[in-house]
C-alpha cells in the first residue's frame, strides 16, 4: 500500500512538473518571437526627374544694328554722306511661351515662340551733293516674331535656386513698317512701304530658376538674340517727280540684349 502511494505521489509529481514546462514554454516562445519580429517599413517611391513642361516669359528687349545701307547713296549725284546720328532703336515689349521636356537633373530643351512688340527707331544722315549739304531723317518701327529651338544645362541646384545656360537656333520674322524719311532743310520727304523678311536666328541664354512649388519655377532670364536683317520696301518719294530707283533701306545685323520674367510649369 505504501509502494503504491509513493508511485502515484512520484507520477503525479512528474506531470506537475511537465505541465509547469509546457506553460512556461507557451509564454516565453511568443516573447522570444516578439523580439525578432520587424515591422514592414514604407519606402517612398523614388523622385520623378524628367518629363514635359510648359512656359511663358514677358520682358524688355535692348535691341541694336550694324548701320543702314542703301543703294540710294550709290547714285552719282552724291558726292559724299554720313551719318550726325547712325540710329538705334527703343526698348520694346517681349512676349513668349512654349513647351520643352526635362530630361533629368541637369539638361532640358524646349521649342519656343515669341512676339517682339514694336520698337521705335531714328537716326539723322548727312548727305553732300557737291554744291549742298542736306539731311535725312528717318522714322521708322520694327517687330518680330521669333522661334527658336532651344538646349539648356542646369548648373546645379542650391537652396531651391538653380543656374543655368543654353543656346537656341531658329528663325525671326523681322518686319521694318512706318518708314519716313523727311528731309528738313529742303522740305521734301520719301516713304516705304511695310516689307517682312524670314531670318536664321541664334540666341545665347543664361539665368536662374527658382522653385516656387513642386511644379512651379519662376525663371530669370537674359538672352543675346542674334535677328537677322531688316529691310523697307522701295523708298518713294512724297513728289513721284523725284523718285530714283532703289532697293529701299537695309537694317543690318539686328541684335538685342534682352531681359525675361518667366514661368515654367512641370505637367507630371
């Protein structure tokens, strides 16, 4: 009786044993689990760089030439010319747009239109005809409309303000209209007709762009824009009895310095 009282205490001894264990085993393991485990971490996707944008500009071009030529000062009753004032022109509204593409952090291109409003021009001549020296004063105003393909290199980016340079080539539109010429001390006058001429043009660009929001960037921008040619339709005289044939005025090698307040607006 006894033997078997010990064996039961011993049995029962062993499975309070090997339950306490398995409990305990449940409770660690979870722990144990718990200090292994990772929560999922969110990886935000990568920056988008490149894509398409639009722009606009408005400015004040600085425009300048190499001199008139005519070959009115080739007839032979002129015996020598000159100029009191070889001429030049007024500042004169810039407006512009078009669309380019960022192709990644450093380089971009865009296609560009512009419409260079109305500048004024004068300038005051001498002419010698052996026996009398007159003058010419001449009026005149000039537009264009430009396009240019265009290529830029951001420079880098510092404090949201980036540099840049570029260069474009195209064409120009130049047209001269409102051109007088009025003689003072004979008091006579001429006129040309309004005559428009296609151009090759280049420009240079340089800048800074500053980021206004994540689509937004406001552009500072000047430009040296090489125009072409301007040229009059055939100068008639305000009396057809003094008429001489002629090829009207040339304006030669039209350039301007300009400067731009621009807006460029990234469409991704």
């Amino acid at each position: 009786m006894f033997r078997f009282y010990t064996e039961v205490t011993r049995m029962f001894d062993f499975a309070r044993k090997a339950l306490f264990a398995a409990l305990l085993a449940g409770v660690a393991g979870p722990a144990i689990a718990a200090d292994y485990y990772e929560p999922p971490v969110d990886i935000p996707p990568p920056p988008v760089v490149g894509g398409w944008y639009i722009r606009g500009h408005i400015g004040m071009s600085n425009q300048h030439f190499d001199g008139l030529t005519s070959s009115l000062y080739l007839e032979p009753s002129i015996a020598a010319y000159g100029w009191h004032d070889s001429g030049g022109f007024s500042s004169a509204p810039i407006f512009g747009g078009g669309v380019g593409y960022q192709f990644n952090d450093y380089l971009r291109g865009d296609l560009t239109v512009e419409y260079r409003g109305k500048s004024d021009f004068e300038a005051l001549d001498w002419v010698d005809d052996g026996t009398v020296v007159t003058t010419n004063d001449f009026r005149a105003k000039k537009s264009e409309w430009l396009f240019l393909a265009n290529a830029y290199a951001d420079v880098g980016t510092f404090y949201g303000i980036t540099p840049y340079v570029g260069a474009g080539i195209g064409a120009s539109r130049n047209t001269i209209s409102n051109f007088r010429d009025i003689n003072i001390i004979t008091g006579g006058g001429a006129y040309a007709d309004e005559e428009t001429k296609w151009n090759f043009a280049w420009a240079l660009h340089t800048g800074i762009g500053i980021k206004a929001t994540d689509r937004m960037t406001i552009d500072l921008g000047y430009s040296f824009v090489s125009l072409g040619h301007g040229q009059t339709g055939v100068l008639q005289n305000d009396d057809p009895a003094f008429d001489i044939p002629n090829d009207g005025f040339k304006f030669n090698d039209l350039y301007s310095h300009d400067l731009k307040l621009g807006v460029r607006y990234s469409l991704n």
